[in-house]
C-alpha cells in the first residue's frame, strides 16, 4: 500500500492493489469535527429535562449501571428522542442535498418541493379515519412515494427537466395541502387533534421502535447516498457535459429521486413533517466545505443531525413551554430561505 | 456636435472598477463602433450611457442635462438601446413585440394611436418584417429575431440608437444584413449609433468611428483606416495581425496571424471516423436532419459550417449520441455510436457542448478531473494513470499556473481552455467541439484554434467542430463539411469547397476570396448580404394621410 501525498493540499490519494481513491481530507475532518461536536450535544440533552440527571449518572446509566430510575429516565425516554433527532436530521439533510445538486438549484428540498405535502396528507388521512398510529409509517411512506411518483410522470416530457419538477412539485404539493385541510375541516375535532399535532413534526415521544426503523433506512441509504456523490457531482457539470462524460442520466435521476424520497418519506413517518432542515444544511455544509466532494455528504449528515438535535434541546427546553421541533426549525429555517431569496435576486 | 457625451465616468461592479476615466463625446448623426477585448467594459460604458447603470464618479450628459436626473420616459423617447441577448416575452408576436417600442410616448389608459400604428410599421418595413408580422418571435430564426428586436427599437424613434454587439449568434449573411441596415438608419435618416462588436472587421466595416477600450481605458479613437492597424491590434489583443486591404472596398481587414508553424494536414487515417449514413433526426416531432450522408476522415480536423439553423449543431450531437436518430445510424470507427454504454463511449469520444455553464466553487483542477470520469469505478477512483492524464491536459492547454483557480473566475477564453483541457483528459480518439469560439475575442478565438490543431497535429486526434465563423473555419479546417437546410451540400478541403459560387448559394453573401501571404490559407473577405432588402420606398418619410 503506497500513501503518497497528494500534491494538492488537503487531498489524500490512497492506492493499494484493490482500490484507488482520493481523499478530500479537510472535509472529511470537518464532518469528524462535527460528529464530535453532535457527541457532546447529545450527551448535554441527556442530561437536561424537568429531572435533571447528571453527567456521570448519565454515562453510568448508558452502560447499564446507573440507579433503576436514572436508567429509565435515560434509557428508556432520553436516549430514544437523542437518536431520533440525530438519525432524522441527517437524514433530512442528505436528502435536501441529493434534491438540490439533482436539479442544481439550492432553493429546493423535499419540503418544498411537494414531497412531505404528499406524505403529509397520506398520514393524516390514515389518522383522522381511525386506522390508528400502528401502519402510520406505511401511510406517509406510500404518500411520499406516490406523491414522488405523480411529480416525476407530470414532469416528464421526454426526459425530466429540474425547472419543470420543481414547478410541478410545488403544484402538488399546494394541492396536497389543500387536501390536508378539507380533511382538518371535514373530521370532528377531537379525531383532527392528534394528526394536526403530528404535522407539526416532533420528535416528542420516539421509542426504540422508532429507532430500529431508522437504524435500518440509514444503514441502507447512507451508503447509497455516499455512493451517489459522483454521480450528483457530475450532475453538476450540466445534463449535456455529464452526458458527453457517459452518464445515463435518466437513470441517475430516477435513482437520486427514489433515494431521496426514501430518505425524507422515513423520517416523517416517524416525526411529521420538519420544515426547513433539508433546505439549510447542506448550504452550511457548501459554506464550510466548498463544492462537493466525497466525503461531503458525511459533513452533510453530521450537521443536519446536529441541526435538529439543537432545534430539539432548544424546543424542549429553552422556552416556558415545550413546543414540536419542527417549530423552532421552522422559526429559524424561514427567514433563512428569504435571505437565500434574497441574496439570489441581487446576483440576478 | 454631440448630445451623448460622457464626462470622465468610472463604473464599478462589486468586484472592481470596469471602467475608468472615459470621457468620450459621441459624435451626432455617425456610426461610433467600441471594440475591445473580453471583459475590457465595452458593454458596461454601452449600458452606462443608456442610464442603465450609475457610475462611481462622472456623469453621462444627454442634450447638456445629467442623464440620471432625466426622467426614464423622456431618456427612453430621445434613446433606444438594443440588449445583447435578449430573451423575448413568451407567446408574444413580431408586432407585439415591435409595438412595444411605443411605450415611452404612449400615456396611461390611452389606447395606441395612428401615430404608433404607423411607427410599427414604418420598423418593421425598415427592418423587412412586413410578412412576418403575425408571427411568435420565439418561432423565428436568430437572424429574424435579431431583426424583430431592431424594430423595436427603431419603433421607439429616437435620434440615438445604442446597440450592444447585435451581430452575435447570426451567420455571416444576417451579420451583413444587421450591418447594412444600421448603416441605412444612419445615412437616410441621420440617426446617431453606438455599438458594441467584437468584430474588429465588421467595425471597420460598419462605422465611421472607432474607440478601441482596453482595461477598461480608451486606447484609441479614430476613423477606422487610424484603429486598425497592426500595433494597435498587439496592444489590444496580444496577436500578431496582418491588415489587409480588401480589394473591392478599400477598407482595413485584419488576419489575425497563426502563432506557430502550422505543419500540413496529416493525410487522413484508412477508416473514416464518423461515418453519417442517411440520418434523420429531429427535436419532438419536428425533421431537422433529413437524409443526411457524409464522411469525416480519421486524424484530421473537419469543421461543419453553414447558416443559423441549417442542422450542424443537430449533426455534431447525433455524433455524440445525445440525440436520438428517428432513422439512419451514425459510425464511429466502424461502430453504432447507440450501441454499448454511454461510459465505454465517453472513453472514446470527448464533447464540448455549445456554452456549458461551469458549477460555482470548481477550480480548473477539479474540472479537467471530472474529464477522468468515464475512466473510473466505484473502486478505481483515482489511478496513478488519471492523475497523469490530467497533469498531460493542463500542461497541453497551458494551464498549470490556474488550476487551482475557480473556474468561474476565468476569462472567456480561460474558461474556454479549461472545458477543452477537460474533453483532453478524458483521452478519447476523437473530439467533438459545438461553437467553441462563439463569445471570445480575437485573441482567444486563434488561441483556441491554434490549441485544437496543435492537439489534432501533435497527438493525432480527430477533431470535429461546428464553427459560424467561416474565415476562421476556412484557416483552421482539413476538411470542411457545408450545410443547408438540414442537408450536407459540400464537403472537402476548404480551399476546393469555400468557392465564391457555393459563399452565394448557401451563405446568400458576395465575398472576395484570396490567399493568406503567411500560411497560403483560403481567406474570406464578406463583402455584403445577398438577401433581398427591404424596398427603398420604405426610406422615405412615412405618408401621412
């Protein structure tokens, strides 16, 4: 195994016998950096809630050798609601970041695109006609694959072009708004109650169930999304030049939508609709890391994860009463967007 | 005398100050033309001029008043400019559009009278768009178009007309035809014009006076027998030119002069390597190539000419498998190019699409890299083999001082020398080049070919370009093959096929065909457009009934 230098700085090229590959190594340090950082958070948000537990008594607890009740509190509904914030936000994030480099525009992700409108209306249907929280990720899950599926065969014209996705996306996205509120309306307010709850998107509640689910999605999809990179980033280049690199772009896409929807369509499933992650991460992880490289969705994930988790802490636990995350991320995802608005109409 | 003047105005972007310290007078009643390199600010003292832009210090005087403190109805009614590239309002006709020239003397709520009735069509009458009237400018060719957008602006009456570079993206006939009608304008009606170009012959062709900006700074200005001149051309575009005098007109031509010694064309390999048998192609539904045959030989560099839309951008990209033909098949080397993966292609075949758009944040390294991709697997990232490959691309394309810039950062011609360093590592047999010169000045356009030749001669690659310019096809060609009409109507060495017959024909211009006193290369001397003018009833004042 030879480790040459690379002469670029920051780079790394590895080459052995059965593998060759260049390391962005500044990016994949920054995304160990943050990891670090989202290490420390979640250790801190363990021990915050109305019974404080302190650190020791937290890292005991995790082991298996705290008091019955540190255990309980820890185990049983802290570490939960930590692991679900984590695992969501990234997941949130990765999929903004596939969404934005697939129609190379930073003013899209799967909220605003349609795709958690979809889903949303799916579950709320599934609520409000009494089939109970059981197969609920099944519903959002179906939601936000149909939902992916109409966007892509109305924009479809011999090819898909990203501007007519995105203006088809958001067409169905308002009318599966619409839906959802005829459907708030249509029911009897104490059936409507727990769904509108749920479509404010919280991480309030999650048991370990919920995090089987997700461990599962990320350990199929993580690796997918790592492996898509190169496509996304020839994407970047334009359809003519990635086409003239020898890339099969249709199917590319199809495949980057099908992840990308994946990704966002198991987080709702667990936590509702949380605006506004997908959309500003992966501008934090280009602001820090420059344009994409490999190890870049690693960053990508790792931020988004620390995103929701402080979100979480801040929704829990900062005000007078604990409100959804998917507020707090909401409050500041918003005014973020209009900047990004903004600043895209001076550049104009 | 002059009514638009500007008094020593510096403009700035972000970035930095563009232009500095122009005081210029334009004169009234002539033709003034600004040339200059890419990037010297001739565009940005165009839109300052026409109020578009504020400078950081000075003044633009219209008629004696500060032209920022005049309302932009009354600038509108004494001036009209013409954008580069503008982009039409979707659905809108010929007459819709030119009557929206009328704006600035029309007032809220009043319907158009007979006095804008009549200057639309007086516009499109100067402009020989009567019969086109009725139809959508998006439907309409480049040269069309560009002459509906003049109406416009000639609908809008004004004794100034600033128009910045209108000859771009038009063939060589339509250039001519711009040109003569700007000319008309100014000699029948008296109008006074400015212009952008980035010809320097079409300059010396169109205007009686010429203001060479460099940096941003007046270099030169003068009558254009003062501008063109062999020392002046070196201080503003770093390349040796010959001035010619063209026989027929007299006026200054400038030959850019190749900057090595060109080796004679490699003869051409045993096998053809395109090989174009009856193809149809199309965009959704509608037949842009019809039955189209033709041969382009191994080793050597073959350009495809011929008028806006006569297919030649259609043929290069069926070659390169991004269109699909509706009958008939393209070979390379012998092979369908639809038969196996796009990436075994890719190995083989380079592309350099019209204009590609460069990501933000990529520097010149990362971009000719991703020239190595059809190389690559998920495993086999980045061999000891692709790091050569793109050190040999960025040595060849003279880059190795910018590859850690951004590429966005670059000038056009860098920009231009990036995206073939790109196609070069990828190390392909052949390379495929759609317009690669459309937007570049003098000096990068012979750089740029001077580069591709150098490629083809050095390391024998086949070449294929699509070109517009034809003088520059007709230097930097082995071969050429000319198109009309969604059809191949000649093909072979420039010298036999570029006859003063087929320039008439297909091209609709007369041109003074002579030799290069260096290289013994064909040279192409258009002298004016064939096309049917418009009536010269039309010159005359309007009838008013």
């Amino acid at each position: 195994m030879a480790l040459a230098p690379a002469r670029r700085r920051g780079h790394l090229t590895i080459r052995t016998r059965a593998f060759d590959v260049r390391i962005n190594v500044r990016v994949l340090l920054l995304a160990a950096g943050v990891t670090g950082v989202l290490a420390l958070l979640a250790t801190w948000a363990m021990t915050l809630g109305s019974y404080p537990v302190p650190y020791t008594d937290v890292f005991w607890s995790l082991l298996g050798r705290g008091n019955e009740e540190h255990e309980f509190i820890v185990r049983t509904l802290r570490v939960p609601r930590v692991l679900c914030a984590i695992g969501i936000g990234g997941m949130l994030a990765l999929s903004g970041a596939i969404f934005q480099g697939l129609v190379r525009n930073p003013l899209v992700s799967p909220d605003i695109i349609g795709i958690e409108s979809g889903a949303t209306l799916f579950a709320v249907f599934w609520l409000v006609t009494g089939r109970g929280w059981g197969l609920l990720p099944f519903a959002a899950f179906g939601g936000a694959f149909l939902t992916a599926a109409l966007i892509y065969v109305l924009s479809w014209k011999g090819g898909v072009s990203p501007n007519r996705l995105i203006l088809v996306g958001i067409g169905i996205g308002s009318c599966a708004a619409a839906g959802t509120t005829y459907l708030t309306v249509r029911y009897p307010v104490e059936i409507v109650r727990p769904a509108q709850v749920w479509t404010m998107g919280s991480v309030y509640g999650s048991d370990w169930g919920d995090v089987r689910v997700l461990g599962v999605a990320i350990a199929f999809l993580l690796p997918l999304a790592v492996g898509l990179t190169w496509s996304l980033r020839t994407l970047q280049l334009g359809e003519d030049v990635s086409r003239g690199l020898g890339m099969p772009l249709e199917r590319t896409r199809l495949l980057l939508i099908l992840t990308g929807c994946a990704l966002s369509a198991v987080t709702i499933s667990i936590a509702g609709p949380i605006g506004f992650v997908a959309l500003m991460t992966p501008h934090l992880a280009r602001m820090l890391a420059g344009p994409l490289s490999g190890s870049m969705m690693l960053l990508t994930g790792a931020l988004g994860a620390t995103f929701l988790l402080a979100a979480d802490v801040v929704a829990q636990h900062a005000l007078p009463v604990a409100l959804p995350v998917g507020v707090i991320t909401s409050a500041v995802g918003a005014p973020y967007f209009l900047l990004l608005l903004y600043r895209a109409n001076i550049r104009m | 005398m002059s009514r638009l003047r500007s008094d020593t105005i510096t403009l700035a972007y972000d970035a930095g100050p563009i232009v500095r310290d122009v005081a210029l007078a334009i004169p009234d009643g002539r033709i003034t033309t600004i040339i200059g390199p890419n990037g010297c600010g001739k565009s940005t003292l165009l839109r300052a001029l026409a109020r578009l832009m504020k400078p950081a210090s000075g003044a633009v005087i219209l008629d004696g008043q500060l032209i920022h403190q005049l309302p932009t109805r009354e600038v509108a009614k004494r001036l009209g400019l013409l954008h580069q590239q503008p982009t039409p309002p979707g659905g809108i006709t010929v007459e819709g559009l030119v009557a929206r020239g009328r704006y600035p003397h029309q007032s809220f709520l009043q319907p158009p009278s007979r006095r804008d009735a009549e200057a639309v069509d007086r516009a499109l009458e100067l402009t020989g768009m009567q019969a086109l009237r009725q139809r959508p400018v998006d439907q309409l060719s480049g040269g069309q178009r560009q002459r509906a957008w003049m109406a416009m602006a000639l609908a809008q009456e004004t004794a100034l007309l600033l128009l910045d570079e209108p000859t771009t993206f038009l063939d060589i006939a339509h250039q001519l035809e711009v040109i003569e009608l700007v000319q008309r304008l100014n000699a029948e009606e008296g109008r006074t014009i400015v212009m952008v170009l980035h010809d320097v012959n079409e300059a010396a062709r169109a205007s009686h006076r010429i203001v060479a900006l460099a940096g941003g700074r007046i270099v030169r200005d003068g009558t254009p027998e003062e501008v063109i001149e062999p020392g002046l051309l070196a201080e503003l575009y770093g390349v040796e030119c010959d001035v010619h005098r063209d026989p027929s007109s007299g006026l200054p031509v400038c030959v850019p002069r190749s900057r090595l010694d060109v080796p004679p064309a490699p003869s051409p390999g045993p096998q053809p390597a395109f090989v174009v048998d009856h193809l149809q192609v199309g965009y959704a539904g509608t037949p842009v190539l019809h039955d189209v045959s033709a041969l382009v030989p191994s080793g050597q560099v073959t350009a495809i000419v011929g008028p806006n839309a006569c297919g030649k951008s259609t043929l290069l990209r069926a070659c390169a498998r991004l269109l699909a033909p509706t009958g008939g098949v393209v070979r390379f080397a012998g092979d369908d190019v639809r038969r196996g993966s796009h990436k075994a292609l890719a190995r083989r075949l380079a592309l350099l699409t019209q204009g590609p758009q460069p990501p933000s944040g990529f520097l010149v390294e990362d971009l000719v890299a991703a020239g190595r991709i059809p190389h690559q697997s998920l495993l086999r990232q980045w061999r000891a083999h692709d790091e050569a490959a793109v050190e040999h691309a960025l040595q060849r394309c003279d880059l190795c001082d910018l590859r850690y810039r951004e590429v966005q950062t670059l000038s056009g011609g860098q920009r231009q020398r990036a995206w073939i360093a790109m196609a070069l590592a990828q190390q392909s047999e052949a390379l495929l080049l759609d317009e690669p010169t459309t937007f570049l000045d003098i000096a990068a356009q012979v750089d740029l070919l001077e580069l591709v030749r150098e490629l083809n001669r050095r390391e024998g690659r086949t070449v294929v370009m699509v070109l517009h310019d034809l003088a520059m096809a007709a230097r930097y060609a082995d071969q050429v093959i000319v198109m009309s009409h969604g059809a191949v109507v000649a093909a072979g060495p420039p010298a036999d096929v570029l006859t003063s017959d087929l320039l008439r024909e297909v091209f609709e211009i007369d041109a003074c065909l002579s030799t290069d006193p260096h290289t013994g290369a064909l040279l192409i001397l258009p002298n004016h457009a064939l096309t049917p003018q418009a009536p010269q009833a039309a010159m005359l004042e309007p009838v008013r009934s």
